[in-house]
C-alpha cells in the first residue's frame, strides 16, 4: 500500500527523471507510473533497497517505455531530491 510520502517522492522522482531524459513515458501515462512505483514501494519493495526496488519498479511497469539510466546515476538523483 501507499502512503502520503511515497506518492510525494515518487511524484518528484519521475518529474526529476523525465526532465533529465532518463525515462520515456507518454504524457497521458505519468499519473499511472507514479501510482504503479508508489504502490510498488509500498508493498513489493518493503525494507529491500530504495535504488534497487525503484529500478525494478521502472523496468516491471507497463507504461515506462525505456530507462536510460544506471543504478549509480538513479542513486545521483534520489540524494539530489533529498538535499
């Protein structure tokens, strides 16, 4: 399940990679995304690894066409989210 927090990181996470380029997902697919990695976090991921679980997350959701980045270069921007 979902929480408050999850949707608000989640929320700032995909806004963060797509501006960067480093995911593909079609307009009309953002809100479903971030409910799927959201809900993913909260339940598939509980206590393993944020980077890990956020790109497994990325890669198993139906509406992200492409990740175009690397573990290290998703650890770069989840610690730029937390400054």
């Amino acid at each position: 399940m979902s929480t408050p927090f999850l949707i608000g990181f989640t929320q700032s996470l995909l806004a963060r990679l797509l501006a960067d380029g480093l995911v593909a997902i079609a307009p009309s697919d953002h809100e479903r995304v971030q409910v799927y990695v959201s809900n993913y976090l909260g339940t598939v991921a509980r206590g393993g690894s944020l980077l890990s679980s956020l790109d497994a997350a990325l890669l198993s959701c139906p509406e992200v066409e492409e990740v175009y980045c690397d573990l290290d270069r998703l650890k770069e921007v989840v610690e730029d989210l937390q400054g």
